[in-house]
C-alpha cells in the first residue's frame, strides 16, 4: 500500500481489519462476513471490514433503545453542549477524514473537506437549534382551560446512507435528531464503511467523555440482511434514507407496512436552465461544477442543460472547450478536478448509457470514453460526457449517475419550464437569467417543481441552512435546516383543565 494511503488510514483510526458494529464499544468479531475495500483511485486494497449479522444488530439495537430512554431526559441545550463538542472534535480531523473520503470515494480532496465541513456546520445549526424546539400556546374555546402543543423525542432513527456523500447525510441526520433526543442507527454504504468506522470513533470518543454510549451506532452489512432488518424493526419509529428511487421504492412499502415514517433522499434528474440574456460566464462555472464535480456522482448533479436556442450553439462549443481542460486523476491531488467513479460497475454503467444514447439518435459531442491514469491503472476514471438529445427519450428520463451531460434546445422560459418538469424526479433546480420576469416565473407556482430552485447559481451546493429534499420521485423528504427537526419528533397535544368544572368542546351536553 501506498505511504500516503496508510498515513490517512492511520489518522482516521481504521487497521487492516475493522469491526463493523459499534454502540460505543466495538463489538470484537461480528457475524456478518468480511467486506474487503478497495480506493477506485488505483484498486489498492485499503482494509476488511467485519460485517455486523443479525444478532450483532440486535445486540447494538438494545443498547440503542437502552440509551434513549436516558438521553431523551437530558435537558435540550446540554444535548446541544454534546453536538457542540462533536462539531469540535470533527474540526480537529477535518483534513484527515476529509482525505480519508477522497481516498475511499474518489471525490476530489477539496470536495471531501468540504464534506466535513458540512458535518461541522450541521453541528453548529443543531446547538443553536437545542434551545428552539418550539411548541405553540393555543387558544380553547374553553373557559379555565389551557392548551398547547409541544414535541417530544421518537426513539431510535435509522440512517441508512449512500456512498457519494458517505459522512454528511449521516450528520445532516444524525445531529439534529441528538438534539432532538433521539439515538440513532446507522447503516452506511458497502463502498464507503471506512468513513462511517472513523467518524464512529470520534464519537465514541466525545461520548466517553461524559459517560455516555449508544446514543450513536453504528452497522455497517449487507443490504439483503441488514438493510431489511432495520427497515422492518418496529423499535424504529423513523428510518431516514438516501439512495436510488428503486431503494426508495422498497424502503417506502416495507416501512410504509407498519405504519413507520421516512425521510427519503432519492434520485435527481436535475436541470440547469440557461435564457438568452443570461451571463453566460455564470452559467459555464455552474454548469461544470454541478456535471463533472463528484464525478457526476452527485445527487444534486447537473444532468440536463437547457438552453434558449439562441445561445445554445456558443454555450454547446464553451461547454465542450471547458470539459477539455479538465484534469483528471488521483482526487489526492489538489490539482486535480474530477476523480474516479466509485467501482467498475459504474464505468460499465456510463457506457451502457452511452450507448443508448447513440441508439435513441443522441449525438456525444465530448468524452464519454473510460480512459487510463499513469500509475493509476486499476482506478475507474472516465472523461466526461456531453450529449445532444431529446428531454422525451427513456435515457434521458432515467437518471444515470455518471458524468452524463443533456444538451437540450428550449425556445422560451415556459418552454424550458415544462422541459425541466417532464421527468419523475424533482430534486434540484437552477435557471440563470438577468431577466426578472423570467426569474420570477421559474420560481412561482407555475415553475420549477423541484424541493430546490435557484436563480443564477447552480444546482449543487445546498447550505445547510435551508430544508434539503426534492419531490415526486425523489421522495419528499426533508433534511438539514429551517424546520426538518420536526421529522425527528413526535407532536403532542395538551390541554389543562384549572377549574373545578367540566364544560365540553363545541358547547355539547352529556347528562347532568
């Protein structure tokens, strides 16, 4: 191996072998079966994981259920004390777990220190959110009574996370429902668990510090075994998931069977709109920051570009200009722009699209091919494709994730509108205009019909200050900031009676 590779390993505190079940303490030898991991940089083999199986689930889950009926007790801001301390520890490693997702993953190293930087700052928004958990006073109709609502914490949520974001969703989710009270379940991706083990120390590490465990835990296991115990157990009153809509479709019947809740983050066909008077400097940053950043691996990637015809033909030949001076290779480097696509099955996945592409009558006007990096031969790196096509063609429709650019000619904003919106998905959304009647029909009900729209910026890029989460197929979930707490509560309802009588609601009469 690598220097470089063991010397992040070594930092993150990951050895050859590593067990993949935690509630605080390290269960020594799960039952679940090796998991072997390889960088797609180059193929190196980075360690084995010892899988949790079911009785080591259940073990962890215990001492989850165990731990909840304790933290939900402790005051929300000193919850919040905890996050903050958390969010402290996490900055002291943010280099080394940043590396340490690029070396996993392949985003570039930048990407996967602004990945932790997410962690931190979901931290920081949930200690100021510890003391904003607000009910409403109500009004009864009811002389002498009292009423109002507050919230109260769910249990154990499961976070179920995928690998192109292999430690931030987990935070997004994992922060907030602390400070809600709740403990919480994580099953990270099969080809990121070296992420999940080391961030899982970090937090071992914080809640020792107050003698604290299985407020975090985590389960790294099969999909098949694993991922279907935790998504039918009844003690999970919440299981929050990323992943493809085909996940979402069997996370939301499972949990949706005994009447559970879900947070789903699912697949984007995200479009960039791009009018006749836009800047058009503006746009081509956006546009290849949102395509050929995380490799287009990205759920918040640009996958269409739309454009008014009357600029398609200057903005088509900048974009493929721009594409050519892209340098890919080792995310390491922080020269390097575009890093490897996460496996083999994800190249062969980005040609078979390309081939269908060509079959739909689609014309590849830049990259596309698999290509080979000087000392970097088993890694999984590709040149970015853009493709001229048809918004109504099947793969088009379907969303490949793999650095697939659409091409698209739109003759108006309504135009472009109902281009953007004729897809399943609805995650994210951007249109770049100096136009204010334009700008401000993309953003009315008539408009975008995604979670997120933006006006002359790009698809990617959420803060964590605003509710993150798309519509239709993308499943409707809410996660970060502005009110995506309540998902992680229960609400509660309470009137009080202080009188000695007894009046019923709407004025009836029941006897004497």
């Amino acid at each position: 191996m690598k220097d470089k590779y063991a010397s992040i390993l070594k930092a993150c505190g990951i050895k050859d072998v590593n067990s993949g079940a935690c509630w605080g303490e390290w269960i020594d030898n799960p039952g679940g079966g090796e998991l072997e991991v390889f960088t797609p940089i180059d193929g190196t083999k980075l360690a084995t994981v010892l899988m949790a199986g079911p009785d080591d689930y259940d073990t962890v889950m215990e001492k989850s259920e165990a731990a909840f009926k304790t933290w939900r007790m402790v005051p929300a801001p000193k919850r919040g004390e905890i996050i903050r301390q958390l969010g402290n520890a996490l900055r002291e490693k943010k280099d080394d777990l940043g590396a340490l997702v690029a070396l996993e993953m392949g985003k570039i190293v930048g990407e996967g220190g602004g990945e932790v930087q997410e962690m931190i700052d979901i931290c920081d928004f949930s200690v100021g959110l510890a003391r904003q958990l607000y009910g409403l006073s109500l009004h009864s109709e009811r002389p002498g009574h009292r009423m109002y609502e507050q919230w109260h914490p769910l249990g154990t949520v499961g976070v179920i996370s995928a690998f192109n974001f292999p430690v931030a969703v987990w935070a997004w989710n994992a922060a907030i429902a602390a400070v809600c009270g709740d403990t919480t379940i994580w099953k990270p991706s099969s080809e990121t668990p070296l992420t999940a083990i080391a961030v899982q120390h970090i937090c071992n590490d914080v809640m020792k510090a107050h003698d604290l465990e299985g407020i975090f835990n985590l389960v790294v296991g099969r999909g098949s075994s694993i991922g279907e115990k935790l998504i039918a157990d009844r003690r999970i009153p919440l299981v929050s998931a990323t992943g493809s809509c085909e996940m979402g479709y069997r996370i939301g019947e499972v949990v949706g069977k005994r009447l559970g809740r879900t947070i789903l983050e699912l697949g984007g066909n995200n479009a960039l709109l791009v009018m006749d008077d836009a800047n058009l400097d503006l746009a081509l940053r956006a546009i290849l920051f949102g395509a050929v950043g995380t490799a287009g691996q990205r759920c918040t990637s640009t996958r269409r570009i739309i454009m008014h015809e009357k600029i398609y033909d200057e903005l088509l030949g900048r974009l493929v200009k721009a594409y050519g001076t892209v340098p890919i290779g080792d995310p390491l480097d922080p020269d390097i722009l575009m890093g490897p696509l996460v496996n083999a099955a994800a190249v062969e996945i980005m040609q078979a699209a390309i081939g269908r592409i060509k079959d739909s009558g689609g014309t590849i006007v830049y990259g596309g091919e698999p290509i080979t990096i000087d000392g970097l031969e088993g890694g999984h790196y590709v040149k970015p494709c853009i493709a001229e096509a048809s918004n109504d063609w099947q793969i088009v429709q379907d969303e490949t994730f793999a650095p697939i650019l659409y091409a698209i000619k739109c003759s108006s904003i309504e135009d472009a509108i109902e281009i953007q919106n004729n897809v399943v998905q609805g995650l994210s959304s951007a249109c770049f205009t100096t136009n204010l009647l334009s700008s401000e029909n993309f953003l009315s009900h008539k408009g975008s019909d995604c979670g997120i729209a933006n006006i002359n910026i790009g698809t990617s890029g959420a803060e964590i200050g605003g509710a993150f989460g798309g519509e239709k197929e993308t499943g409707g979930g809410r996660e970060a900031g502005s009110d995506s707490w309540k998902a992680y509560m229960r609400r509660q309802t309470n009137t009080i009676n202080w009188t000695s009588e007894l009046p019923l609601a709407q004025g009836i009469k029941f006897g004497d």
